[in-house]
C-alpha cells in the first residue's frame, strides 16, 4: 500500500513528529511505500518530493506588513498554494490513502479538499483538539476547558482561552468558522483515528459520528533493559507552557529538599519557571533544556519516575508510554485520558 503521512514539519519538531516518523518507519518495516508531504524546512532529511513541499512559513516573524500579515491569515486560513503543490505531489506519488495528522496554519485544511477532489482516502490522526477548540488543547485560564465552543467561536474573545494578540484570535477564530460551516472535516475525512477512549467520547459528544472514529492507542518502541534509577531524582519532559503545571511542580519542590527535580523541554513559561525556582530559593530544581532523544534517555534512566502535572485533557500523554518503556512508573493529574493508562490508588 502506499501511504501518505501530512504534517507541517518534516523534523521531530515535537512528540507528534517523533511518533509519526516512528510510525512511518514501522510502516516501512512490513513492506508499505511511505512518502511525507510537508513545509520546507532545513531541519528535515531530504526526500524525492521536496520540490512539492509548501514553502517555508513563519508566523512568529516579527518584520512583516500589514499586507504581509494578512497574506499570512489567507495562508492559515485556507492555503490555495498548499492545495496546489499537494495536487502535484498525489500526481507523482498516486498513494492509496492519506494520513493526516498536524496540518494547520502552514499547510491549513486546505488540502483536505484536495484529498477529496482527487478521490484519495484520508484517515486523520487526532493528535490534539484542533477540530472543537480552536486553540488545540481545550484549555481556558491555563485549566481544562468543560464546554468546547463548537459553533460559538467567538467567545475566545471572552474567555481567556487564547493569549495571542487580538489579532491573532481573530485569524484562529476565522479558520473555525470557515471550516466548521464548510464542514470541512465532517465531509473530507473518512475516518478519525483517537489515541484514547476519552477523545473518541468527547468528539461524539460534540455530534461526530461514532462510526468514523476509533480508538488506536500509540505505540512505544522499546529500548535496552532498564537501569537501576538514581533514588531521590524525579523528571518532568515536555512542553514548558501554562496547561502542562509545571509551575505547580516547581512550587511542590518547595517541601521537598532531598528530592531532585530535572525539568526537561522548552516552551514559552521557562523563563517563568527558572525565576519561580530561584524565588523560592530552590537549589534542587534543574532546567535540562530542549535535549536530544540520546539526552532524554540518559534521564529517565536516572529518575526513579516521572511526572505528569498537566491541568490539560491530554489527547493521551506520550511521556508516558516512553516512561513505561524504560520501567519508570508516573505521578500524573487525574484529567481525561490518562485514566486509561494509570491504576488509580
């Protein structure tokens, strides 16, 4: 079969990434013909359909007109040039179906509909809540949100859900509604693939059809036996941002001296984090950075386990899959689908 992997980044910008590439290779394994249609990004390997990717876009570049700006809504909005490139891409790769995973703003819903004219088949992975919630991860006020805006949009304007400029929200508020009344998810994807009961749930609930969607829990690779842990040394790897309740970690650190906290990831809180650390005097936190995945291995190996503060849902939690696969158990919040993965004491 020749499959078709979708996403913004052909790097292993996030978790998203190093699990599709995985995925991609395992597919490769037992004898599929495997091509990714992406952004250009020197980051990435070179591949044979480069030449279709869709130009590198930057939506944090700060020197950009107003004429600049607003192509870049268009973009994020509906990408007509996206559409065009992955037209030539189906051209020279002709796949039997399309896996779509994070695909908005650089690339846009845009080529869903391209999917759809040329009669290729799409299975899209549901990698965050981008198709309810038009910030991903169902979060207001830095805590899950309970009541996703489906069709009511614009109380983002109201309900501190988004911190971006006024501008901004405007840009994500617009890509909702477009393609919730062209319902472009709804008429373009054949089936929605969950990595967790809970998500397949909340979908339903927001009146998907329960028949289109199932439930595929990801999987972990797993390495060398585990190590012995170094007793007394706990870890915290991921995204540093508002939802994940780092800062809550951070501020529990406070009462416990013999324990060592390693925090391991980058996001715009950790400059937050390391001066809450150092207000409270804390000489038993470290902030490891972005770290390589041989990085990352060398500090699970370590810890005696791992945590998992997030006051987000979660479409599941691959930190925790990687800390089970080197026999590391996890402390995490009780939210959404990790009730599917922990034994509740």
């Amino acid at each position: 079969m020749k499959i078709l992997f979708c996403n913004k980044y052909n790097f292993s910008f996030s978790g998203t990434e190093v699990y599709m590439f995985s995925l991609m290779r395992l597919l490769r394994k037992h004898g599929h013909e495997v091509a990714l249609f992406s952004m250009q990004d020197d980051r990435g390997e070179p591949t044979a359909y480069d030449s279709c990717f869709v130009p590198h876009v930057d939506f944090k570049e700060p020197e950009q007109s107003f004429l600049g700006r607003l192509k870049l809504a268009g973009h994020a909005i509906y990408s007509i040039e996206a559409r065009r490139r992955l037209r030539q891409m189906l051209k020279d790769f002709r796949p039997d179906v399309a896996h779509v995973r994070n695909i908005y703003h650089h690339l846009s819903p845009s080529i869903l509909w391209e999917l759809r004219a040329q009669g290729v088949p799409v299975v899209f992975h549901l990698n965050d809540f981008k198709v309810l919630c038009p910030t991903y991860n169902l979060v207001a006020n830095g805590h899950a949100c309970e009541r996703p805006c489906t069709g009511q949009f614009w109380k983002m304007f109201g309900s501190r859900c988004s911190s971006l400029p006024a501008a901004s929200t405007a840009v994500l508020v617009a890509e909702a509604y477009l393609h919730y009344w062209l319902k472009t998810y709804r008429k373009c994807v054949d089936h929605f693939i969950a990595p967790s009961e809970f998500v397949r749930q909340t979908l339903i609930e927001q009146g998907f059809d329960s028949g289109r969607i199932s439930v595929l829990s990801h999987f972990q690779e797993v390495g060398a036996e585990p190590k012995p842990p170094d007793h007394g040394s706990i870890l915290y790897f991921g995204r540093l941002s508002s939802e994940k309740g780092v800062d809550d970690l951070v501020r529990a650190m406070e009462g416990l001296p013999q324990i060592k906290l390693t925090i391991a990831g980058a996001g715009p809180q950790r400059e937050e984090l390391e001066s809450l650390a150092r207000k409270l005097g804390l000489s038993n936190v470290q902030f490891a950075g972005q770290c390589t995945e041989d990085e990352l291995q060398a500090l699970l190996a370590r810890a005696s386990f791992t945590v998992l503060p997030s006051r987000a849902y979660e479409t599941l939690g691959k930190s925790i899959l990687e800390s089970f696969a080197v026999g590391r158990p996890v402390i995490g919040s009780d939210l959404g689908s990790r009730r599917e993965l922990f034994k509740m004491g």
